[in-house]
C-alpha cells in the first residue's frame, strides 16, 4: 500500500450547481483533505471547458492554502507551454512568500485542446514541444541562474526552495529525468504503461541540486464504498461526462448517477461509457487496498495522487475518509 496520499482536485462543475460552487467546493475539500491528513492537495488549469471551473490554479492555490493550515498546497499543474516563464515564476513567488515551506509547482506541457482556446491563449500545438526550454528558463528565475534577461530579476521568487514537479504527458518523463525532478504519472487504468514509464525515468534520472534521487507520484481515480456498486456509481458520472464529449464534442457538468443509469444511450455512447468506467481503482476498503498494493508493488511509486470527481459530495468525502483509512493516515 501506498503511504503517502494526496488530491488533485480539478474543480468540476455539476449540474444545477454554477462554476462559483465548483470553486467554493475544491476549498471546502481541501479543508477535509487536511483534517484526514493527505500530503498535499492540487488544483488544475483547464480553459474554456463547460464542466471545469479550475481555469487559474495559482489563484485557486492561494485560496486553498489560505483555507487550510498544514497540507501542502500546488498545481497538477501549470501548462508551462501557456505562459511566460518568468510570469509563472513570480506567482510561485508570491504563494512561496505567503505561505513557506507549503507551495508546490506541478508543471505540465500542454496547450488548450483546441485551435479556438489556443489562438485565444496566443499559443500553438507546437509551443508544447518547447517545454523543456521553458522549464530550464523556469528554474533559472527561481536559482538565479537565467542568463537570457540580464538585469531581470523574478522578485519574490529568485532565492526561494520551491519544489517542482513535472507531469508526465507525451515527453514528460524524460524531461523530469533530465532535469532531476519528481515525475507525476498517470492513468492507473493502464498499469502496465504507468509502470514502463516509471522504468524509464528512474533508469534515466540524473541528480540535482533539486532532487538527488528519484521520485514517482501516479495518479488516478478511486473511489471507495461500502459496496461495490456504490463505489462504482462514484465513477458514473465522470464515465458520462467523458462518453458526451467523445460523441458530442462538448465536456459536460456532471450530473447525478440515477439520471444517468436512465438513460437510453446509443450503441457508441454505450461503448464509450462502458470504457471509460472501466479500470479505475473502486470497490470496498479491502478490495481497494489490494488493488493498491498491486500499484505498489508494480510501480514503486513513493505517493498517490487521487484525482476523483463526481455529483454526490457526500459520496466523495466518504470515499476519501475511508480511503485514508485504508493508509492508516
């Protein structure tokens, strides 16, 4: 079993419930997540996606770490391929500043999943393939080490010790081993990938100032219940969310399990339904605390990071409660 367990919380948005209410929502979990004793507590950066309301998570992490006491605070992440380097690391400066020794900077190298939100970002499918450089650049604002400004300094950040996580999507893991950091992997629906990328980067990682030695956080979704079916209708409405927007090109807010179960579904609609509910980590505390001593055991990972989302919040909160009941947190 994996010890150490921490959330990323994306701020979905559900149906009857306004995007205001999704924020409010991922503070409120962050509050809990403290009090059960996870590690650390992440939000995300989605652009113009109907059912997500995490569109600037250096603001939301500002409002979760003003909201809690103790659990680190930080992004699962950043699309670095977004944003100027300088610009990110001043407000990673400015969280630092407010809140030492509890900010974390999870990066990611994705642009907007659109040509639309990526002509509106200023950005292009290609800028992703610059990541590696705008990380290196990244890393000079914070030590001092950038040489491409002379005389430009990113104030409050240069001189602070702000940890840096990189998120393994396409080229990912290679870039975190390069650079001597801690690699963010998921899904745990393909273990076998997880785990061949996770051989990887610990073959291929090189020490640094940062991080002498590997470190690996997988991600994924679980969902704990008294019963199996009630832990697999915690996933329903994400498996919806998703079947609708491969069939009908919009992400949609969640909506509750019983509506969904009514539903008449098309042959694709089932298909893709039936799949995306497939493979995530679900069922009673005992089944779920097999399943992930097999994660354990096949990936090595030093943490987990939950990414859970759903309609019912007392469905959440009771999964989480007894998910750390499971690690004994």
């Amino acid at each position: 079993m994996i010890r150490k367990l921490s959330i990323l919380d994306r701020s979905r948005t559900r149906e009857g419930h306004p995007a205001p209410q999704a924020l409010r929502d991922t503070v409120e979990l962050a509050r809990t997540a403290e009090e059960l004793g996870y590690h650390r507590f992440w939000v995300s950066e989605h652009h113009s996606v109907p059912g997500v309301a995490g569109s600037a998570p250096t603001v939301l992490a500002a409002a979760v770490a003003g909201a809690t006491h103790r659990i680190r605070v930080g992004t699962g992440g950043v699309m670095l391929p977004n944003h100027q380097p300088m610009v990110v690391a001043e407000q990673f400066g400015v969280l630092e500043s407010l809140f030492p020794g509890r900010i974390d900077m999870g990066l990611g190298r994705s642009v907007g999943f659109t040509g639309g939100i990526r002509r509106a970002l200023g950005r292009d499918t290609g800028d992703a393939d610059g990541f590696e450089e705008q990380l290196t650049e990244l890393l000079g604002w914070l030590d001092g080490t950038q040489r491409a400004h002379p005389e430009v300094h990113a104030r409050p950040a240069e001189g602070l010790r702000i940890p840096a996580y990189v998120l393994a999507t396409g080229e990912g893991a290679g870039i975190a081993a390069r650079a001597g950091l801690p690699l963010v992997v998921g899904d745990l629906r393909a273990r076998g990938r997880v785990g061949g990328i996770v051989e990887a980067y610990r073959k291929e990682f090189r020490p640094s100032a940062r991080s002498a030695d590997p470190y690996v956080v997988v991600s994924g979704t679980v969902a704990v219940a008294a019963t199996e079916e009630e832990a697999r209708r915690i996933l329903v409405p994400e498996a919806w969310a998703l079947a609708h927007s491969r069939t009908r090109g919009s992400f949609p807010p969640l909506r509750p399990a019983e509506e969904i179960e009514a539903l008449e579904m098309t042959p694709k609609e089932r298909e893709l339904y039936e799949g995306a509910l497939a493979g995530h980590v679900h069922g009673t505390e005992d089944r779920v605390a097999a399943e992930l001593s097999e994660v354990a055991e096949r990936t090595g990972a030093d943490e987990l990071l939950v990414t859970t989302s759903t309609y019912d919040r007392t469905a959440l909160l009771d999964s989480y409660a007894r998910l750390a009941r499971i690690a004994g947190l």
